[in-house]
C-alpha cells in the first residue's frame, strides 16, 4: 500500500525529535467561576475576579445576580476569560426582581439560586429553556422546604419554581440522598442565615420540672415563645412545666420587629478604657464607660470589665433564700435542701439562670445562704455607721 492511498482527511503526526516547551492557558473551571460570581453578589462590597470561564452557564448566574441586586462588570480577555469586579448586596439581602430569573440551561444557576434568595422577604420565580424545564429540582425543593421555604407550585419536581423566601430560616440536620455538590451548596448557602442548632436536647426526670430556656437572639426579630410541637400550645421564656412519660418537643416562634442601636454619648469615664462590643455578631461600638456591676464578668458579655477591676469597690449580689421557722422538721429541712440542690445540674434551671436573668455564677446549699447574710448585715451596718457618722 502506497502512500498516496492515505490522502485525507488523515493526517500523519511525526513525533517530536527532542523536548517540547511552551505556555498553555486553560479555561476557568466552570463549577469554581459560578460560585465565584454568585457568592461575590452575596458579599459586602467590590470583590476583584479573574479568570472566569466565558460560558453560556456562567452568563445565565451573571445576569441573575444583576437581576437581584448586583452590580457586574466582567469583562472578556485576550485569553478567552471574564476579569473584572462584581459589587454585592451584603447584609441589605437581594432586591425583589421585576421578571422571573432565566436561568437557560444552567442547573447550577437555577439550584444555588434557589439557596440564596430563600432566606430572605423576596419571591422570586426562577425557569429556563426547554431542556432545563425537565430537569428535576424536587432534591433542592425538600431540604430548603424543611426549614422553612414555601413554593409555588407547592412541591414542584420541575421548572419554572417560586421561591417564596423567608429570614425565618430553620436550620435542620440533613442527609444527602445523592452525591450532588449543587445540593450541597445550595442547602449550605440558605443554611447560612438559618437560626442556630438545629436541636437542642435536655434530659429531665418523669415527674420533674424542667424550665425552657431564652432562645438565641436575633437582630430584628422578637421571640414569641415554645410552641409545643404536639398541642401547637406557646409557653414563654422561664417557664417551668412537668415531665411527662414521653419525649416532648418545642420550636422557637419569632415576630419581625423594626430593630435600632442607639448609642448615647455619656460623659467621663471609670478609667478602663475603651471597649468594643459586638452585638449580634454584627454590630460594633466603642464605648469607654462599660462596666459589670457584677461580682465577675458575665458570662454573655466576657470583654466587659467589672466595676471592681476598674477601681469601684461596688457589686451588685443577687441571692434567692428560702427560710422556715426554727423548729423546721429536719426531714423537712433535708428535703427542701435536696430539691435545691437538684437544680445545680438542671440544664433548663442553668440556661434560664444564665441567659434570661443574666447572673453569674450560681451557689447552692445553706452555707452560701448563710455567709451571703451574714456578709450583707454587715455591710449594712458600716454603712448605717458611715451614714451616721456623716450627719445624714
């Protein structure tokens, strides 16, 4: 066989005759330049890309960050990519678009889209091409719904989906069906804003009272309550209830309230210095006239010196006592000081202790009781004494 039989299209590639040096520039991952968008748009202020991938995919979540909110501006490379800078919508949230989010066919877009705008109080309708519209959503549907998203329709398996968003977000624990980074993601970005642990379990005796503890605070929200899981009954903060036989659930109910800090100016100073403190994870404030009129620093506040480690020799004790008549039965006595005793370990007593009253460390048993008496008479009478000596 001649060589004039291989005519084309073949082609005969000769191997190189010694080393083979050169640069070679590969395309943005596709996977990493979605996100990078679509999370630089959550972000506060200007965030810098380069290298993005120039795809039909990675436009379609370009222009649907523009439509919630963000400002985009990439533009295209010698080499092919997308450099440039995109400004988010920070802590304000997403704005309400004026059309539903056409997200082509880009699943990825469409699924994390889904994560991000459900934490907040927008509804946003998101559909696609054809070939999009019969691709299944039902796996990113079921988790988010779980922790509090509502739908229209409302258990959709398909495009096109309103997201009916809610900054009442639940966090859930939740195992994966399927191996997909985009369910992942998409539950780990509306997780983000999803209020605390998602269960908290207390262990309390058949017959015992168990109190329910403050929940966490949330900037902008007023608690309402527990509200029983099986009577749907709200009970408040602090409030003792009976252990039955069985297991007994309760959810945090939240009402949107309009929120504000205010920070009034105080003159002077107890000489400690500025401190910063941070409310809510969020907001912070110098303020060089913070003290805790407590014996120790509290506990919700750890950066707040006390009065005493700044130069006051002031403290403000707060003790609860329980007294009986001298000839109290000593069977009586025992009993009542092993009640009191139990709550030294009562998860629920602790937590109402802590973080509704706000006091610090807690004493039990009589000999506390007693010294706290003893010391508080005392006080009382050298500033009686001092009060008289003064003519006052």
């Amino acid at each position: 066989m001649s060589n004039s039989e291989f005519a084309e299209p073949y082609t005969i590639i000769e191997p190189f005759g010694g080393p083979f040096k050169g640069d070679v520039t590969v395309p943005g991952d596709k996977s990493i330049s979605h996100r990078a968008v679509l999370f630089a748009a959550m972000a506060e202020g200007t965030s810098h890309l380069s290298g993005v991938l120039d795809s039909e995919d990675v436009r379609a979540s370009i222009r649907a960050v523009e439509a919630l909110g963000a400002v985009v501006s990439l533009d295209r490379q010698a080499d092919g990519t997308l450099t440039g800078t995109v400004t988010g919508w920070g802590a304000e949230g997403p704005s309400q678009p004026d059309a539903p989010i056409d997200c082509g066919n880009s699943g990825t877009t469409a699924r994390l889209l889904m994560g991000i705008v459900a934490p907040w109080d927008i509804k946003v309708t998101i559909t696609g091409d054809e070939s999009l519209k019969k691709r299944p959503m039902r796996r990113i549907v079921a988790p988010l719904a779980k922790m509090g998203v509502d739908f229209v329709p409302e258990t959709p398996e398909t495009l096109p989906i309103t997201v009916c968003g809610n900054r009442a977000l639940r966090a859930i624990d939740y195992a994966s069906p399927m191996a997909s980074a985009q369910l992942k993601t998409a539950v780990l970005l509306a997780g983000v804003f999803a209020d605390g642990a998602p269960t908290k379990t207390f262990q309390a005796d058949e017959g015992g009272t168990y109190w329910l503890p403050e929940a966490p605070s949330r900037f902008g929200y007023e608690f309402l309550g527990w509200t029983n899981q099986s009577t749907g009954s709200l009970f408040a903060a602090g409030v003792g209830l009976v252990m039955g036989a069985d297991s007994v659930a309760y959810t945090a109910s939240w009402k949107a309230s309009p929120s504000s800090i205010v920070l009034d100016a105080v003159g002077g100073s107890f000489g400690g210095g500025a401190q910063t403190i941070t409310l809510e994870g969020e907001t912070s404030a110098l303020v060089d006239h913070a003290a805790a009129s407590t014996p120790v620093r509290l506990t919700p506040l750890p950066e707040v010196p006390t009065l005493r480690e700044q130069g006051w020799d002031e403290a403000v004790e707060m003790y609860i006592v329980l007294v009986g008549p001298k000839n109290l039965p000593a069977d009586v006595r025992e009993r009542l000081n092993a009640a009191v005793a139990a709550l030294k370990n009562n998860q629920g007593f602790q937590t109402f202790i802590h973080e509704k009253l706000r006091m610090g460390p807690v004493e039990f048993g009589p000999e506390h009781a007693v010294d706290y008496m003893k010391r508080t008479a005392a006080r009382n009478a050298a500033q009686a004494k001092e009060t008289a000596g003064a003519g006052k």
